[in-house]
C-alpha cells in the first residue's frame, strides 16, 4: 500500500515573516495580486498589516463573503476574479478565506466547475489553481496547508466538503502577529478547531506512522499552549506554538483524513452558521467517547499528551482521562457545552443527523457508526 503526502510548496514562520511576501513575489514573476481578504480584518487593520509589505505592488481586494463561504460567494469571487486583471491570489484570513480563495482559484483554472457545487467531494479537476499565498490569522483550520476547503451549499443547506490536491497554495506565511488580534473566544474555537483536526487526524482510519507522529506532537503543543495563548493574548510565544501546532495538524489531517465530529460540525454550520470551532470543541469528547472501544491505546497516548500521567491507569482508565482532559480544556476556555447553548431547536437533530451521516468525513470515522447513533450523539449533546 502507498500512504501519499502532499504539502504546500514553501512555507515560512515567525513573527514578523510577513515581510518575506514582496520578495516571494518578485521571485514568481506576478504582476497584480487578487486579495481575499476578511471583512473585519480589513475594518481591524490586519489585512493592511500584510498590503503595507507590498508597496505600490498592485492588488485588488475581495471582500464579499461570509464566515462559512457560500456557492454564491465563489461565484461573485471569480467575476471579481476576473475583472480584476490578477494573475495570483493572495488569502488573508482564517478558514472562511482561504477557502474562499481556494473555490475562485480552481475554478478559474478549471472553469467546467463554474456551478461550484460539482467541486463537492473529490473533484477530478484537471489543472492546478491559480497561484495562491497564504496568510492565516487565525491558529486553527490549517487551511494554508491543506488539500481540502468548505463551502456551503445555500440551495440544500449542506456543507459541501471538496477535496483537491489541486487547490493547495504554493506558499504560506505563518505570522503569528497576524493572529495577535484574535478576540479570547476566536481564539480558544480556533484552537479547539486545531486540537479536533489532530486527535480525529490520529485516529482516523486512515492514519499511519507518518501522520501519528505528526498529530500527536500537535496534540501536546497545543494542549500546553491553547490556555495561554487565549487567555494571555500578546504572549506572542504561545501565538507562535499555536501557529505551528496547527500547521503541523494539517499537515496530517489533509493526507489521512478526519472523523464524525467534523461530519456532525458541518451541518450545524451549513444550517444553524455555528462557528466552526465552537461545534467542533462541544462536540469532540462526546464523539470520542462513542470511539473509545476502538482506539484505546491511542486515547492512552492523548492522556499523556496532554499532560495526564497514565502510568498506574488500566488502558480503559488512560482512555477515559484523555476524554476528561478534553472536556476540561473546553470548559476551562469557555466553550459551550451544549447545543441548546448555542440556540440548536432539537426537532432539527434528525435532520442534522442525516446530514452528517452523508458527510465525506464520516468514511474516516475510527469506528462504524450508524445515522442512529449519529442522532443519539446530537441527542448528548443537545
């Protein structure tokens, strides 16, 4: 069997790395940027933070999308697109923009995929993406590293989950500073978000040794980090181990996969715009609770990682502290706990719990799982 890796071509990390894009640009060759850039960091400074690196390099800024991006905000991004004259684009953002980046640029390049629905899945696009720098501001989704985007189909309330090695950027910068701004909530959801990639990437089916020691090292930096890093938010070394734990996490998940808790997440987003992270983190330890007979020893490994010492606990009992210490990093960051916290009517869990079980992620789940046990999970954590 061949377990297959694919990365971005360059990365760079640091604070302050932001000051390498000009001269990644000339290096290229490109004559105008096309900017994907969030509404609300453009209103907080942030974006500008990377446009003052440019000089009087021309770029054209897009702003029109939502937090979980739609089919119709790909589509007004790629009139944007090419109207603008760009030949690169350049994601400034977290997921809701690099994903957003990811749909116009493979469309523009693979344009028999105008509609944006037939990207869902793995898309047998043909070319490679327009030129894509990215730049996250947040420390979560990974999406500067990944072969994977999300957007949400408006018409039949659904996420749609594409997968495409064709649509990973050539470069990320990885500027802790960009992430310097990130509210106490944001940050302790796009840390839950990044701590949900490595433990499903762990122990998803797909996994194996390269993607294990990947996830599980991601697992301890940001257990150590995640606390400060919300709390504490100008210490910029804990920004910089979230930065890299997350891209690490990436790394991995994008080449072996997620779980069910990514595949319940997804709807609650498509249909309720539940913050990505924040239905990640409530749902994660009630979904590996349900997975536990099937990964003990690797729940045994999360304890350890995140700080339990299991050396006197039976397997059962080290699995069930890795549950535990997940639980509690949540509560003590302040994540909801339940989804009639977070305005979830129940008589839409049935609904959900189909949806979920359609969702791509589900295949990579650790252990079987049924749509009835899918609604039973809503119906825990509601």
């Amino acid at each position: 069997m061949a377990n297959r890796f694919i990365l971005n071509e360059t990365s760079y990390f640091g604070a302050g790395s932001r000051e390498v894009l000009a001269g990644e640009i000339e290096r290229r060759g490109f004559e105008k940027a096309f900017i994907v850039g969030d509404a609300d960091l453009v209103k907080f400074g942030v974006v500008k933070m990377v446009t003052d690196t440019l000089g009087d390099f021309p770029y054209e800024l897009f702003s029109d999308f939502k937090a979980n991006p739609t089919v119709n905000n790909v589509k007004a991004g790629v009139e944007a697109y090419k109207a603008s004259g760009a030949d690169f684009i350049i994601a400034i953002g977290g997921g809701s923009a690099i994903d957003t980046a990811k749909g116009i640029a493979i469309i523009i390049a693979n344009p028999e995929f105008a509609d944006v629905v037939s990207l869902e899945g793995v898309a047998p696009t043909k070319n490679k993406c327009v030129p894509i720098i990215a730049l996250p501001t947040t420390a979560g989704t990974a999406a500067e590293v990944t072969i994977n985007y999300v957007i949400t189909d408006e018409e039949s309330g659904r996420k749609m989950v594409c997968v495409d090695a064709n649509d990973i950027p050539v470069l990320a910068i990885v500027d802790a500073e960009l992430m310097a701004s990130m509210p106490k909530g944001l940050t302790a959801a796009t840390g839950m978000d990044a701590l949900t990639h490595a433990i499903e990437g762990y122990i998803t089916k797909g996994a194996w040794d390269l993607s294990n020691i990947l996830e599980i090292n991601a697992i301890k930096m940001i257990s150590d980090n995640l606390r400060t890093a919300t709390f504490d938010g100008k210490n910029m070394k804990a920004r910089e181990q979230m930065a890299l734990a997350q891209y690490v996490a990436g790394m991995a998940f994008s080449n072996v996969g997620l779980g069910c808790v990514h595949s319940m997440a997804h709807p609650l987003g498509a249909r309720f715009d539940i913050a990505h992270g924040v239905a990640n983190a409530l749902l994660l330890p009630i979904v590996m609770e349900f997975n536990m007979p099937a990964c003990e020893k690797k729940y045994c490994r999360i304890a350890t990682a995140m700080g339990v010492d299991v050396s006197e606990m039976s397997v059962e009992e080290g699995a069930k502290a890795a549950v535990e210490a997940v639980k509690q990093l949540s509560i003590d960051l302040g994540i909801p706990q339940t989804l009639r916290e977070i305005g979830i009517p129940e008589e839409a869990l049935e609904q959900l719990a189909n949806d979920a079980f359609n969702d791509v992620c589900t295949g990579g789940n650790p252990r079987e799982i049924t749509e009835a046990d899918i609604l039973e999970l809503y119906k825990k954590a509601y």
